[in-house]
C-alpha cells in the first residue's frame, strides 16, 4: 500500500480530497535511518523551540550521534515484516476510510520520513479538485504537532496549483462524540474482561512552555485538552473517581508535564494494585510510544515493582468505530463550511 489518492480512470471527477497527516517513521529501524529521521524530526523549530545555531549543534552534535543507535534499537523490537507499525496501521485505517466515504479521494502525508505531505498533496490536486479537508490525526492540539504539518500543506498546495482549494481542517477532536464513543467501544469490553484494579490515561508529553500556550477562543491548552478527555473516557467507561489517573509519557528532562506514566505505575504496584490497565489517548494509532515504550519498558517498571499484569489497550488504529467516527468528523467539518 501508499499514500496515494486512489482514483479509478473513468470515474467520475473528484471534487473533494482527505488529506490524513501523521508524524511519520524513519524508513528502516537501521541506525543511519534512525539518525537521519531524528535529524529532520527535531531540527523542526515547532519541536525544539531555539534558535537554529544552537538547536542545530544540540541536536547534531550531541542527541542525534547520543540517541541514534539506541533508538534504532527500540525501532527494531516493533519493526514489522509490512514496514514502520505506524505506516502500516496508517495505511489499512486510509483504506478502510476510502471505502467509508465513496466519492473522496483521501491520501495520507507523513511531517518526517518519506511519506512526506507533499506527496500526498500532490496525489490528490487535480483540474476536478475543489475541496481539501485537511484531518490531523491527533485527538489534542499541539504546535509541535498541528503547526508544522499545516505549514508543510500550505507550501505544498501553494507549489502543485492548489492555492485556490477550499481548505477545511477537521478541528481538535479531544472531546468530540464520535471520538470517545469509539474509544469506547474500544476499551470497555477489554476494561471488563480484564478487572482492572486501576486504569491510567497515558498521553505525549510536552514541554510546559508548549502544553500551556493558549490557542484561542473555545479551545483550552494542551494539558487542559488531556484533562478533558480523561474526564469524558472516566465517564463513559464508568469508572469512579479513584479508579484512574492521568499521566505523561515520552518525557525528555526536567520542565515537561507530569507525572510520569512510568513513576504512576511504579507507585501503583507499590501500591498494591496488581492488575492495571493503560490507555493512550493521545494516539490514535500503535506507534513506537505506544508498542515500544507502553509495551515494553513501562510493562517492565509495573511488573518490577510488584505488579501482577499490565493490560494496554490497543489504540484506535482501523477499528470500525474509529473509521465510522473519523468519516463522521470528515463529514461534520463539510457541514460547519
């Protein structure tokens, strides 16, 4: 499978494009991919907020050539015969979504790694083509994330004749109905079976100076967006308040929100709870922060504190709930224009 839009030949014109952005994965867990996808990453001045000197020899000359071979490493216990986790599960949620609006073309664009944005803006802009509806496929709002991939969509439409597109972007969904309803339908049977003691809502972390920076009217900052979500999940999965902790992972340093997912389930096996179960519900599909560092590492600090089993549920990746409700906010954000 790729990115690209799927159009049969004598169909009719497509008016309407899907444009699904994602952060991207290096091209092979190799070393040398590993670096060269860690350079692009964060060289990105929405990631590391500095100036390019001195972000340029951070980053080149002390965490790339430091982190490289050991994040090849973490690439390598996830990596699957198909390619990247990510690219993979992006690719099947693409197809299913294809299938759930007939008459769209939609491609998926990568900010990192060769599945770049461009290309996929440059398989969907055609004579035909009116409408963009541009779907960041994170729940929260975040610079590092939202800001960069709109740039890279801007500059593409602008190089392959697009500048004159209507261009619709599906709004943050942290909260929206159809998003928690699938994450529902995801958990709660799982949650059940399981009888957790505990559940804890894992999210990205970010910097402090990023997760409190206001965006604006009706939309509150990064950690007040996790906040909420957490409240809607506890509520529709019933779980009553003590039952559940919200926390952050993929940390680097002090000055990131906190508490770490992984100091969280430390503390609880100590605890004694045995048996805890772990959402992630900043991702919306299996990545490396969610096989790798979920998975695996924070699997190993549970289990080495006491703790008797760990249940992480899968993220949304192409359950049907998930396809339905992505089509619904596809569908929603049309409307609203």
């Amino acid at each position: 499978m790729t990115s690209a839009a799927c159009r049969e030949p004598d169909s009719e014109p497509v008016e309407t494009g899907v444009l699904l952005l994602y952060t991207g994965s290096p091209d092979s867990p190799s070393p040398k991919h590993v670096a060269r996808y860690l350079r692009t990453f964060l060289m990105d001045p929405h990631m590391l907020t500095m100036p390019y000197l001195p972000r340029a020899l951070l980053v080149r000359g002390i965490i790339v050539p430091v982190r490289a071979r050991k994040s090849a490493v973490r690439y390598q216990r996830i990596w699957t015969p198909e390619g990247s986790p990510l690219a993979v599960y992006t690719d099947r949620f693409m197809e299913s979504l294809r299938g759930q609006l007939p008459g769209y073309a939609v491609a998926a664009g990568a900010a990192y790694g060769s599945r770049a944005v461009e290309q996929a803006v440059s398989s969907l802009v055609t004579p035909a083509l009116r409408r963009l509806v541009v779907f960041p496929l994170f729940p929260q709002y975040a610079e590092a994330t939202h800001a960069t991939l709109r740039e890279q969509v801007d500059v593409a439409l602008h190089v392959h004749g697009g500048s004159g597109l209507e261009v619709l972007e599906v709004r943050p969904f942290y909260e929206s109905s159809h998003y928690i309803d699938a994450m529902r339908q995801m958990a709660a049977p799982r949650l059940e079976q399981f009888g957790a003691d505990h559940v804890v809502f894992s999210y990205h972390g970010l910097p402090l100076r990023q997760a409190h920076a206001t965006r604006g009217p009706g939309l509150p900052d990064y950690e007040g967006q996790c906040v909420r979500t957490t409240a809607l999940l506890a509520e529709t999965l019933q779980l009553m308040p003590g039952r559940f902790t919200q926390a952050y992972q993929s940390r680097f340093g002090r000055g990131w929100l906190g508490p770490s997912t992984e100091t969280v389930l430390e503390e609880l096996a100590r605890s004694g709870m045995k048996r805890v179960a772990l959402l992630a519900p900043s991702f919306v599909t299996d990545c490396l922060e969610t096989l790798e560092e979920l998975d695996l590492g924070a699997r190993d600090v549970f289990l080495a504190a006491g703790g008797r089993e760990l249940l992480r549920v899968p993220a949304l990746n192409d359950h049907p709930a998930w396809i339905r409700a992505a089509a619904a906010l596809v569908q929603e954000t049309i409307s609203r224009a």
